[in-house]
C-alpha cells in the first residue's frame, strides 16, 4: 500500500482497497498515471485479504479524460485501452467514485468497473466528438450497452455531458452519495460486497441493444455536418455496438480513432481547445494579479444587446440592474428577456423555476444612480461617441470605486471613451455578439490606461458567464469585425466582376461557415448601413442600388436574396441579378464566371491579410487569439482551426503569391501581403 508513483495512491480501508489517482489540475489520463493504476489493480488483484476495490481522484475532478498533450506523440504502453483490460479482468467488485467531470478516457473507464457511484454535482460525458475525435477507449460498445444506441449516440455525437440526476435514472450511475464521496462510495462497496451482488460487466448486457430508432436518430444528429468527419465516424461506430459482437466492435472503434487522431481535422480542433485557454492567460497581467471580487453587475440600455448581456449575468447567478432612460423602453427591454427565456422554457431547454430564478434576479431602473452598487458596469447604448462618452462622464460621478466600466462598443475607440471619466484605469471593451445570450466570442478591449486588475476581472467574468474571453487592442473594428470588413469588401468585388450572390454564398458554406455572406446581410438588414453611407456622403454601388429598390433583407421579404413570406430560405432572385449587372455596368466592369476555388480565396486570404496586420501592430497577442475569435464568433469551421492556423498549413508563400496576384489583377493595395507574411514566407515559417 502507500504511492505507486506520483501520480497513483493505493491505501485500504478495512477490505476495501482505494486506488486514488491525482494529477492536477483535470486528472488527466497520462502515461504515469496508466502505468501507476496498471500496477495498483494487479496488486489488489493478488491480495486475498482484498475483498472490493474503489477507482478514485484526488483533487476537483474524476479524470476528465485521456490527456490530449500525448495525441501525436509516439504511444507510451500501457494504452488507456490496457488500463480497462484491467478493470475488466478484476474478480472483485470494482466502483468508480466520480466527482466533477468525468469525460472522455475518464468516463469510459468508469463503464469498465461493475459499479459506479457519485456526487450530485458530478457530470458524466463523452466530449471526444469536439476535439474531432470518437470515444476510443469502449465508450462507442459500452455506452449504447448500458443506456440503448439511441440515447448513447446522442451523448457520443453532441459530445454535450449530463448531469449526475440524469445518469442516475438512465442506469448509467448505481447510486448518487450525499455528504463525503469517499465515506459514501465505501459504505456502498461494503454493502455490495455483504449482499453478494452479482458483478456483471457492461461489456456483456446485450438486452438494450435494439436497432429501433437508431436510424432517425442518426439521421437528426448529423443532418448538418458541414463537413466535420467525428460525427459519422461516431455514428459508424455506435451502429457497429448493435451490428457486431463486442471485440469486433471495439476493435474498429480502435481504427476509426487511430484515423481521426492523426487525421488534419482533429489536429485542428486540438489547436483550438489549448488556444482557448490559452487565450486566457493575457501577456501584461502580473502573475499574483487578482481579479476584483464581482458580486453584482449593471447594464446600461435595455435594448436587444442590453438585455441579452443582462442574461448572461443572471444565468450565471448574478444579480444585473438594467438601467433604462423611460419606463416604456425599460419594459419593452424586460419583456424581450422575459420572452426569450419563454422560448428556451417552451423548446425544454429550461425548466420553469430556473426561468423564474433567473428573472428574480434582473431588475429594471430609470435612474443611473442604481448603479452605485454594482461592481461591473457594462454600456449598452447607441453606437454614438457623443452619447457614450456622456454615458460614461455620469458612470463616473455615481459609479463606486473600483468599478469595473465596461463600453460594448463594436467599433469606437475605448482610449477616447475613457478620456471621459477620470478614471481610465477602470475603463475597457466588453464586446459581446449577438444575441449576447447565445454567442460564446467576447473580445475584451484593452485600453491604454485600462489596468491589469480591471483586465484579469473582465477575463473572469467572462469564464464566468460562460464566454470564451479573447483580449485585444484599441483599433476600428477590434479584431474581428475588422477582418470581417476585408472580407465584405472582396464579397461586393465579386459580384461586380460577376458572381452571383448564392454563387458566394455557397463557396463560403462549401468551406465550412453555416451561412454566407450575403444571407448573413440580409438577416442583419442593408438599410442601417445604407442610412449610415447616406451620411457620410459614401456609395456601395450595388448594395445602395439594391436599397433604394427597397431590398432591406429578410425583414421586406427581399434582399440580396427573395424570401417566401414566413421563410428565412435564401432564394436566387433575378432581379438582383438585374441590379448587380446594371452597377457593374454603370462602372464599366466587364462580367465573368468566376470559379468557386478563386472565390473561396478572395473571401478567405484577405481576411487573413488583415489578421496579419491586426498581429504586427500588436492589437492580438497571438495568432492563436484571432482563431478563437474567428470560431467563436464568426462561424469559422472548428475543423479548419481558425483562419491564422488555416494559413500555416496553405503555406505563408502560397498565401503571399496569391495575394500578390489578387492585389496585381484588382489595383487594391489593401491586398498587397503584410510585411509579416512577406517575412515568415521568406523564412519558411508560419504564424504560430
Ligand atoms: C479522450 O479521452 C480520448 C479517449 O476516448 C480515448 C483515448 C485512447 N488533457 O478547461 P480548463 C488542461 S480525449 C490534457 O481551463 P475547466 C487544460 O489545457 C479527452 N490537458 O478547466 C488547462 O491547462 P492550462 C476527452 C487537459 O475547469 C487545464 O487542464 N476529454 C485536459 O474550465 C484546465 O482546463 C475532454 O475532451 C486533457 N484531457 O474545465 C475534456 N483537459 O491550465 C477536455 C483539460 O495549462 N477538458 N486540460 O491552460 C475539458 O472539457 C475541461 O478542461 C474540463 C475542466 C471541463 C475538464
């Protein structure tokens, strides 16, 4: 008894043996931490005075898988499948004591043992399908044997866990302990072991695997792929639970694995998982640095952004006053969110009570000075610099000191914004997408004044409101929405050289992203921005023409596309055709087809262009950062990593040429390559 190794711990308890594993800070599933449970189940296997065993993990959770570090590296014996050969080969009861999440390798090993038990809070998942992977440890064979192929293949394809209830009453769990796991998870294995329970292992309950419903359920759960390779294979693999004896289908579980793991996709996405965390660690903040406690938080405006932000507070348990100008705008403000969570309740999304929970703690003011207890103050208002900065001169006389003031601007200078108040220090960007509720993307805006604690506390509270926080510089546009303009910009030239707009559209969603963008104006509405050329006395000679026809997108039924009353389906529309021929005439530019791959490029490399830049002036830290923008934001497809990694595997000299020619063909030097690729090219590198 005592260490294995420093990973694995094996002590007793009376008979009952605990092997504890404990590697921080997920108990990830790492060689040692295999090796040291190889050699404590083969030592409890051999001690008669031995009479049960516990599979436990120190810290905050069960392992929550197999450690992603070692994908691509050379395979270091014994494999997570060598582990669950030896759980299964136990003759003694075998419990699984789960805390925290147990997902992935974790989980699987837990369906290996003949029990398992847990806390309340304990979530149990499969999450591989989101690193483009399948299960590779059984999960695919013994899931769908312990709770039937459909609801397994749910859990496998969304890779979504659940919680400890739920497992609970699908049979997945034998027992949920209150109070101490470890007292709980020994008195179960005492009883287990004085009643005799038969050990059964999941590998050998055949009664729920029924094809019934399979076929539907796949067909719902892959129905928009748009071209990720996991979630067929999770579906090959889980029909092969119901079609092949239980070695077989393990066995091809294996191969599928092996391929996706060494497949360009999941390598992608694994990029994105540790570019996402390691976006959190924002270069500038001091180590020690700590957040400001918040405890409750404000939101200035009411309005569609306004009320969406205030829910991500209140999802999150947080108390958030709305502050409002008039009583009627107020209302109309809480009534959406009211009916926003309706909807989620109406689809079983939520249930009623959390919605009333959730409303209990949003209230409604008209008076600014409610704010003078918040710890967070994030303004909402009309994107008007005038208006901000009045906004923000008022937040300073009733603000309390050591608020963090927030601006959700999606383009105004912060640095100008902050000028307003004495006190720019407390001053950043919160920008969140819309809906605010649903988005996962904030870009949190750094100004030249903005302090490290202002900073570290706007990162947490994004985690905290379950936002994937990405820091990024003062600039117009920020960074996505200023790579996004490039894109738009290219877009307009391709109609006018002759696209069509479903021609675009579709090379966009041939690529990956779920809409073009084109649908995606049409959805937003044209008329704002053509109010705003208005204005400024600019011309967009196409999209101008389109709105004095009174295109304005889906909400006039036409747009760059028609729409069939009460239909969002974006249909080809010949006189948008019409219109886009006659501009380009008006501007003398000869029309020609235009192939799809030239398409995908001149919608893609500009942007990425852009992205160069936004790294050369330092507005993104890492290349890394404007990859999770990009996917968590903008609809980039997670398998192609984010457009800087999808740049590195092209080849910066590929990507220079053709810019270069882009640039060349078209007179716009905005397309000449950045000097950084021109450097990196030269180099042979990349922008990671
Ligand atoms: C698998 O199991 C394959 C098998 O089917 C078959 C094998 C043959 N490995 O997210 P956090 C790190 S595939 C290595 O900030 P949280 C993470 O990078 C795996 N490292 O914490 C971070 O490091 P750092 C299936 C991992 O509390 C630190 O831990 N499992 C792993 O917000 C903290 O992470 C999954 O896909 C890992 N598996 O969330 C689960 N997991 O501090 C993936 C985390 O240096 N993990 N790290 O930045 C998660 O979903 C979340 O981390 C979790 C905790 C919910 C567990």
């Amino acid at each position: 008894m005592g260490n294995i190794n420093a990973s694995v711990d094996l002590r007793r308890d009376g008979e009952i043996a605990i092997i504890t594993a404990d590697n921080p800070p997920v108990n990830a599933l790492k060689h040692e931490v295999r090796a040291g449970l190889v050699e404590a189940l083969g030592r409890v296997r051999d001690d008669a005075g031995i009479k049960a065993v516990v599979i436990a993990c120190a810290g905050r959770t069960f392992f929550a898988g197999a450690d992603i570090t070692e994908f691509g590296k050379p395979p270091q014996a014994p494999g997570l499948g060598e582990v669950i050969a030896a759980v299964e080969a136990m003759p003694k009861p075998l419990v699984a004591a789960l805390h925290g999440t147990a997902f992935g390798g974790g989980f699987e090993l837990a369906l290996a043992c003949h029990f398992r038990v847990a806390i309340a809070s304990a979530r149990v998942g499969l999450p591989e399908v989101k690193l483009g992977l399948l299960p590779g440890a059984g999960g695919t064979q013994r899931l769908p044997r312990l709770i039937g192929p459909e609801k397994a293949l749910k859990m496998i394809v969304t890779g979504d866990p659940i919680e400890a209830c739920e497992a609970l009453a699908d049979g997945i769990l034998d027992e949920i302990v209150e109070g101490d796991l470890t007292a709980g998870v020994i008195a179960f294995t005492r009883r287990v072991v004085a009643e005799g329970r038969p050990l059964r292992l999941v590998r050998d309950r055949e009664e729920k695997l029924v094809a019934e419903g399979f076929a539907d359920a796949a067909e719902a759960l892959t129905r928009r792929l748009r071209g990720r390779e996991a979630p067929a294979a999770c579906v090959e693999a889980v029909r092969n639970a119901i079609t092949l004896p239980f070695e077989e289908g393990l066995k091809r579980e294996g191969e599928l694995f092996r391929k996706l793991v060494t497949g360009d996709q999941s390598k992608a996405q694994r990029h994105i998982f540790f570019a996402e965390r390691e976006a959190a660690r924002v270069p500038g903040i001091p180590q020690g640095t700590n957040p400001r406690p918040i405890t409750s938080g404000a939101v200035i405006g009411a309005g569609t952004m306004g009320g969406g932000i205030a829910m991500c507070f209140a999802n999150a348990g947080i108390p958030v006053t709305i502050v409002e100008t008039g009583r009627d705008l107020l209302q109309r403000g809480l009534d959406r969110v009211a009916a926003n969570y309706r909807a989620t309740v109406s689809r079983g999304g939520l249930g009623a009570e959390e919605m009333e929970r959730r409303m209990a703690l949003i209230s409604g003011v008209t008076e600014l000075d409610a704010v003078g207890a918040a710890d967070v103050v994030i303004e909402a208002v009309f994107e008007d610099m005038d208006l901000k900065k009045r906004v923000f001169a008022d937040l300073e006389r009733v603000a309390k000191t050591n608020a963090v003031l927030a601006t959700n601007t999606s383009t105004l200078d912060v640095d100008e914004i902050a000028r307003a108040t004495s006190r720019p220090q407390d001053v950043l960007g919160m920008h969140f997408f819309s809906p605010a509720n649903v988005m996962r993307l904030l870009e949190i805006v750094r100004g030249a004044a903005t302090a490290p604690d202002a900073l570290a506390t706007a990162v947490a509270l994004g985690r905290r409101i379950g936002k994937v926080p990405v820091t990024v510089g003062v600039c117009y546009g920020f960074v996505g929405n200023r790579m996004l303009a490039r894109r738009s910009v290219e877009a307009e030239r391709l109609l006018l050289e002759g696209a069509l707009p479903q021609e675009v559209d579709a090379a966009v969603v041939g690529f990956g992203f779920p809409m073009g963008p084109f649908a995606m104006a049409d959805m937003a509405g044209l008329d704002v921005g053509w109010l705003i050329r208005k204005g400024r006395g600019e011309r967009n000679e196409i999209e101008d023409a389109l709105c004095e026809a009174r295109h304005f997108g889906q909400k006039t039924g036409k747009g760059y596309f028609r729409y069939e009353p009460g239909s969002r389906t974006p249909l080809p529309d010949s006189e948008v055709e019409r219109i886009i021929a006659e501009a380009a005439a008006r501007l003398n530019r000869p029309r020609r087809s235009i192939a799809q791959e030239e398409i995908v490029e001149r919608m893609i490399f500009p942007m990425i262009n852009e992205g160069a830049r936004i790294l050369e002036e330092g507005i993104a830290a890492r290349p890394g950062d404007i990859d999770v923008i990009w996917v968590y934001g903008y609809g980039w497809p997670v398998w192609r990593g984010g457009p800087m990694y999808y740049a590195d595997q092209l080849g910066l000299a590929h990507l220079r040429d053709r810019l270069s020619l882009y640039a060349e063909q078209s007179g716009d030097e905005t397309l000449r390559p950045a000097a950084l690729i021109h450097r990196l090219a030269a180099e042979g590198r990349g922008f990671a």
